[in-house]
C-alpha cells in the first residue's frame, strides 16, 4: 500500500505536522474547501422575532435586546389563497349555450334542437336557455337547490327531428364571479358527450371524455357520427381563479429586511390545485419594488403531502370534513393514484410541488419551503426552487436533529443557496403536544411554561444552527415562549427560553467569525429515498423500505446513535463519536451527476442506498476519485460502467455468507460479527484489502486511482443478512441498541482520517474552520436534561461530561474556551481536556 505524505501550513500559522501511513482518504487537507456562509441582505444572522403589532406595549423592554433588532420585515398571514376571490361554497350545474356542428361546417344546429334536462335530486331551472344563441350570464341554465361543496350530476340532451352527422360540440358552461371579475365559477370540468340510439338509449361517443376542464368555452371534436340526439352528461363543477398582487400589495415592508409572504395554499383546503391564471407582469413589477422579498412562505409541504397519503383510502370524508372543493377532491385523487409505486410516489410529490409553484406566480425562485418531518430539500431544489429553504425541528421523542442538519447543509451546498432553521419548541408527551407558554394566551396543551422542550435544547439547537451556517433563525411560539410577566405589571421580560435565546445571540455577536462548518465526507444517497431524517420509517409511511434504504438509516444510527423509545422524556441530540462532519448530497439527479464544483469540496463521497451508475454518473465518480476524491462504494452498487481498473476488482462467484472475528490482513482482530452477513467474493485487480474475514475472504478493499481512493465494501450494503422488522409507519421498530458493525468500523477509520483531531469523552461535537486559519470545536453534552412534556427541565450535576481532545499532529498558539472565556492549558501529550455542564456546550477556539 502506498504511503501519503502530507504537510501544510494553514492560514494563520495554525501548523498541522507531516502524516503517513497506510491512509484510506486520499486528500485529507482542510483547504480548499466550500466558503463560509454569505450574508443576506447584508447581515450574517436574521433572528425572527417582531416586536412591533399585537404585543407591542407589552415588549416594549424586550424590544432594546440587540437579539430583536435583526427581526425580518412582517407581513401578516393573508390567507389560504392569492385568489382575486374566494371560490364558492354551493355547486351548480351551469350552462350558457352548446353549440352543435356537423364536420367541416360552421353552422350551429343546435337552435333547431329540442331541449330537456336532468339534475340528480335537483332540478333545471330555464333548459330552453343552452341553445338561444344567447351566451350572456343573463341567458343561463342552472341546477336548483344549490350544492354545498359537492358535485351536481346532470344532462342536457339536445334531439332533432331527424337524423343529424355531427363532429364538433362547444359547451360554454358557469358563469363569471361578477362583472368585474375575470374568472369563471361553475364550470362543467368533468362530463362526456353519448348520442341517442335508434331503441331510445343512448351511447358514449368514442373519445369525448372531458376531466378536469378548466376552460369556460371548451370546444370538443370527434369523428362523426349520425343521430337525432346528442347528450352531454356532466359529473362535476369548478372554479377558475386569477391571481394577483391585491393580497399583499397593499402592505409597505421595511425595505433593509427581508420578508416572506405567508400564504397556506398547499394546506387545507388546497387551494393551490385549483386552476390559476396569474398576473405575471403585475407581480414582477412588485418584485422589483421590493428587493427584500425573499419568497413566498408555504409551511411544512413534507407533512401535508404526508397528510394527503394517509387520508387517500378515506379521500371523500376527508374533503367533506375541510370544505375541499369537488375539483380540488378530483385532482388529489388523480395525484394519489400514483403513490403505489416509489417511482410513482416520486412523481406525485413532483405533481404536488408544480400545482404550488402555479399558485405562486410559477415562480420557483420565490418558494420558500419548510421540512419538517421528511427530508425534501433536494427535491424542492431539483424543480427549481432556488432562493432560501428551512428546516424546522421539535421534539416528538424520536427526532434526530443533526440528521435535519447534514440534509439541508448539504441541500444548500450542492444547489447553492442560503438556508434557516425553523426551531418549533413543542413536545409530543404522555398528553398530546404541547408548548412553553409563559405568558398563557397560547397554551397549547394547558402545560404553561413547562411544557415543550427544554430551554437546554432551544439553545443546542441555537448554536448549531449558528455553526451549521444558517443565515436566519425562526422562532415559533413567540413571544409567548419566550416571555414572561414576571413582575405582573403588564411589561413582559425574557423567559427562561427567551434567557437560552439571549445568550446565543450574544455569543453570535461577540465571535461573529463562524468560519465554515466543515463536513468533509458527503453522504450520497440515491434520489429517490425519500426517507424521514427524524425517524426511519416507511417511505410516506405506506411503501415498505427496500434493502438500500436500510443501509441509509443504518448509516445514520450509527453517526448518530437513536434513543427512540424513552417514554416521555425529551431526546433530539445525540453524542457521537464520528463528529457532525457530514452533508447529505443526491449525487445523481435527473438533471445530471451533481458538480465537480461541488464535489470537489468533499474528502469523501459514501454511497448508501441502491446505486446503479449510468454511464454519465460513473464518469464523474471516475473524475472525482482521479482528482483526489475518496469513494467509498459497496459491491451492490458497482454496476456495469465502472471498470476494475478504476474499482481494483472483480466479482467473482455466488454471494456468500461470513460471521465471526474480522481481522486486518496481516491477522490482527479487529472486532466480532455475531450475525450473519452476506457478501459478494472478489477477486483483487489492484486493490489492497484493509479488512478479512476468518478465511481470508476480502469484506473492504482499498484501490489508488489518479490522485484519489476507490474503498470497495463487500458485504450486502453493509447490513446484517436478517434485518429483522424495522418497517414501521412512523418509526423504525429497529431497538435503539442494534449496531452495524462493518459500517463502525469504516466510518471509525474514515473519521480517524479527515479531522486533524479527536475527540474522547460521550459528547457531540463539530468543526469550523477560520478565515484567519484557526479551528472552532463545539463539543455539546445532550445528557443530564430531565425533562418531559409537562415539567420544567432538571439538570443532573453528576451528569457532566469531561471531554479529551487529542490534538495529534496540530501545534496550536492558544487554545481558548469562548463560553466562559478561559484559555486552556495543553498538556504534555498535546491534549486538552474540558468539562462540559450537562445540557450545555463548550466551544474551543484552537489558533
């Protein structure tokens, strides 16, 4: 195996000694690597928090908190729709005129015809009206009584004296809102057209079904056919709509802040799948006139699409129970009907993004998108959504909030935008959800200031978002969490929150050089894994997880270890001891293999998931490696593009089964597997094994391509042969104690490898990296916090952590705790060591 050599001097003088070895990564430099985070509208952190409204006597002191100042600009929620007008609540069978034409005449016939007509349990009021010759509203055919939100069924049979051929109808159905309103309610969306028989019955016409009209004039031509009757039948009504600037014109924003627009189009009632026509010229113009418009703010759209899957079987209930139009009910359904499949899933999520994008102006730019329990941000990002995208994090028992993290800073390197954390501070508990109310005007969950989560993770939260790169916070249940009356004057001070909210915002202000978070290995999954970073479960709940999916959640238990299952006790951070150095990427788009600009950056590049790279994608692993990436890649996912002179092997023979003691070559153990796996035999073409299993059969191979590594694993995607069942809805039944052995193994060598230093001690920890070339460690203690969904959080003093750094190969001038603003000493070994108090963090600057 070749020896590396390194050597470099980074900016500043923070000198890092020459290291050999029989390295796995390739490039283990912490230079070039991505810039640290650039500055929206001239501020490197925006904290939402208004101070002006509803509240404003009441914080009139919060208001001096330098951690208000940088609130962005406010727009009050305008409602579920950008709709000139709301649709209606009652449902007619409306029809203004049909016109008939024999083929290739322009004659319309119908005048000549007899009208009658049908409505289920109504009745037509004026039929004679549908072939006057008079399409005004005045001259209208409409059901009576009214409908409440569901579809009128109905006919209008036009016959003739004697036989007529006929190839063109055109139906002009509904009626405009008003005289002054340009869209069109009670449009005929759903209906066919059937001709009368020589028996009397009448018969579909080949080719005439019309769904999901939006037209108020729609013409329909098919081949002709001779009868002395034509039928149209009509089974459903809509709306269209204009959208437009009116609903949030009218508001004057700050014009140094930036702002979003709340509108819950993609909610209940799902006003964004009604047919729009927009306004485009008008709102670019309003865009330009407000340069701090950051986007359109369209909540959680992982949950609602969520929310739609589960409530597919019972679709009718569930439109009746939220006034969901009838229109609305038949495209959801159409959507939904593709979920059965992955692929399908994927094109209905897509299905679902386009009718939100269409509300919006088709303005994917200008869509600022929240995850909330699934991680979506590639997708959002894939179709076009471009300017800014925000995680939100809770606590519901299971949630992984560092998962959250590596998804969305990897989203936002790889497309290249800024992002925000959205911290909500509820608690799923023993009695539902609730939140900290301090000041009781909202308490949800009647649990006051001690229900939702700890002020403790409010503010873990706070700092990685800060040492994450996040450009905006937000802050739900404000001021009620955040507040408090302690001296019942009716002038609210801070909270033991608002307290948790104020020392990180200090911190940010004192030391504003985060640097750039450094997550030096990119974990590759494959594009359709639609997989929940908070819980591991099925893919939208309802489609079982397929064997690339297990090694993706077995991956990332494994940097962060799970502790579903403590009752009801707060638990959303985990120590770790691989670091929080990973982005998660979608390496192999629909719009091609992501760039070399971005990949570049990565030390590394592991794949989990199901891979089989196409000729384009395999082209630019090959690239990444010869430039001196590292791939670490299992067999399964070697496919048919990648040469054994770039992998440093080749398959040979049936998969086969391995347990037991697993050695390095030259025999040493390493560790024991007491389940059985499966693997695929190989036969080296260049490649050096670093892992045997007892009868010398290759488990991981390294091979050295250009300047990088190729890391071959053998066994089937790094998972035990039996998984048992994690294939919950909402959670993986997996206990919180299973391991994946092969996968603690590499990830222990990778980790050992790309950071210039360790970290001892049960801790969670980070790297930055400094424009003047120093270090920020942050080393964060998630034990000791009592804490369940109605009591105010305890401390456990006993429950600190000593924590070790091993400084290896660095010589540092200074090492200084910025928290408490101490300088440590650095022992003989070149080591540090520090106590971090339990619920809280240490941040180490290492010059």
């Amino acid at each position: 195996m070749k020896k590396i050599f390194l050597s470099f001097l980074l900016s500043g003088g923070l000198l890092l000694l020459s290291a050999s070895g029989d390295e796995l990564v390739a490039n283990t430099a912490l230079k070039p690597y991505f810039d640290p985070p650039g500055k929206l509208m001239g501020r490197d952190l925006w904290n939402n928090v208004p101070v002006t409204g509803r509240f404003e006597k009441e914080l009139r002191e919060i208001a001096k908190e330098p951690m208000t100042q940088c609130s962005y600009g406010t727009i009050p929620y305008i409602g579920s729709s950008l709709f000139d007008g709301e649709p209606p609540e009652n449902t007619r069978l409306m029809m203004r005129e049909i016109e008939i034409f024999a083929p290739d005449s322009k004659k319309n016939i119908a005048p000549e015809a007899k009208v009658t007509a049908w409505a289920k349990d109504a009745s037509i009021r004026f039929p004679e009206r549908v072939n006057d010759g008079d399409d005004h509203p005045r001259s209208t055919s409409y059901s009576a009584p009214a409908r409440i939100r569901e579809n009128q069924e109905g006919w209008f049979a036009l016959s003739f004296a004697k036989p007529e051929k006929i190839g063109k109808v055109v139906v002009k159905s509904g009626r405009k809102r008003s005289e002054e309103k340009s869209d069109f309610i009670h449009l005929a969306t759903n209906f066919s057209f059937q001709s009368l028989q020589k028996d009397g019955s009448w018969k579909d016409i080949p080719g005439t079904h019309v769904t999901q009209n939006t037209d108020a004039v729609r013409t329909v031509v098919f081949p002709a056919v001779e009868t002395a009757g034509i039928r149209i039948h009509v089974f459903g009504q809509g709306t269209t709509f204009r959208v437009n600037t009116s609903r949030f014109s009218k508001f004057t924003p700050e014009k140094d802040r930036p702002f979003l627009i709340p509108c819950t189009a993609s909610r209940p009632p799902f006003h964004c799948f009604e047919e729009v026509t927009c306004d485009r010229p008008a709102y670019e113009k309003w865009k330009q006139e407000n340069p701090g418009f950051l986007g359109f703010y369209v909540a959680e759209w992982d949950n609602d699409f969520q929310n739609l899957i589960w409530k597919r079987q019972k679709l009718d209930e569930y439109c009746k129970q939220l006034n969901i139009s009838p229109l609305v009910r038949d495209r959801i359904r159409d959507l939904l009907s593709k979920a059965d499949t992955r692929q399908g899933m994927l094109e209905a999520l897509k299905a679902y993004h386009s009718t939100i994008r269409k509300h919006f102006f088709d303005d994917p730019k200008k869509l600022v998108f929240i995850d909330c329990c699934r991680a979506l941000s590639h997708y959002a990002l894939e179709w076009g959504c471009a300017d800014y995208y925000f995680i939100e994090t809770t606590c519901a028992g299971y949630q992984r909030h560092q998962v959250q993290m590596y998804f969305i800073r990897g989203a936002a390197r790889q497309y290249g935008i800024p992002w925000g954390w959205y911290i909500a501070v509820g608690m799923w508990g023993k009695t539902g959800y609730n939140d900290p109310d301090y000041i009781g005007k909202w308490s949800v969950g009647n649990a006051g200031g001690k229900g939702g989560i700890s002020q403790s993770l409010n503010l873990r939260d706070r700092y990685l978002a800060w040492f994450a790169g996040a450009t905006s916070v937000f802050n739900e249940v404000w001021p009620y969490a955040y507040c408090e009356d302690k001296n019942k004057d009716g002038v609210w001070g801070l909270s033991p929150h608002g307290e948790a909210m104020k020392d990180w915002y200090a911190f940010t202000r004192k030391y504003p050089d985060r640097g750039v978070s450094y997550a030096p290995v990119a974990l590759g999954l494959q594009y359709d894994h639609m997989t929940s970073p908070i819980n591991g479960c099925k893919i939208f709940g309802i489609l079982p997880q397929e064997r690339g999916d297990l090694m993706s959640e077995a991956l990332l238990r494994t940097i962060v270890p799970y502790k579903f299952g403590l009752g009801d006790q707060e638990w959303a951070l985990s120590e770790t001891p691989y670091g929080d150095i990973y982005d998660v990427i979608l390496p192999n788009p629909p719009s091609g293999p992501v760039k070399m600009d971005v990949l570049k950056n990565y030390r590394v590049l592991f794949l989990s998931g199901q891979f089989n790279p196409d000729k384009a994608f395999a082209g630019r692993l090959m690239e990444y490696v010869r430039n001196g990436g590292t791939l670490a890649i299992n067999t399964k996912q070697l496919g048919s593009f990648l040469p054994a002179s770039f992998t440093g092997v080749t398959l040979s023979g049936t998969p086969a089964d391995t347990q037991g003691d697993m050695f390095t070559p030259s025999g040493e153990k390493v560790f024991t597997v007491d389940k059985l796996h499966s693997f695929d035999p190989v036969t080296l073409a260049g490649a050096s094994p670093f892992l045997v299993d007892g009868r010398k059969n290759v488990m991981m191979a390294f091979h050295r391509y250009g300047k990088g590594n190729v890391i071959v694993t053998t066994v089937d995607h790094l998972i035990q042969k039996d998984t048992g069942n994690p294939d919950a809805n909402t959670y993986s039944k997996w206990g919180r104690n299973l391991k994946f052995p092969f996968m603690d193994y590499l990830l222990g060598k990778i980790v050992k490898e790309v950071l210039p230093l360790e970290v001892e001690g049960k801790v969670e920890y980070g790297l930055n990296v400094l424009k003047d070339g120093g270090l920020l460690l942050y080393l964060i203690n998630n034990n000791g916090v009592k804490k369940t969904s109605t009591t105010a959080q305890e401390l456990d003093p006993s429950q600190a952590v000593k924590a070790k750094v091993l400084l290896r190969k660095l010589k540092p001038g200074a090492v200084t705790e910025l928290r408490t603003e101490k300088r440590l000493a650095v022992g003989p070994d070149n080591t540090v060591e520090i106590v971090v108090p339990p619920g809280d963090l240490r941040v180490l600057k290492i010059q």
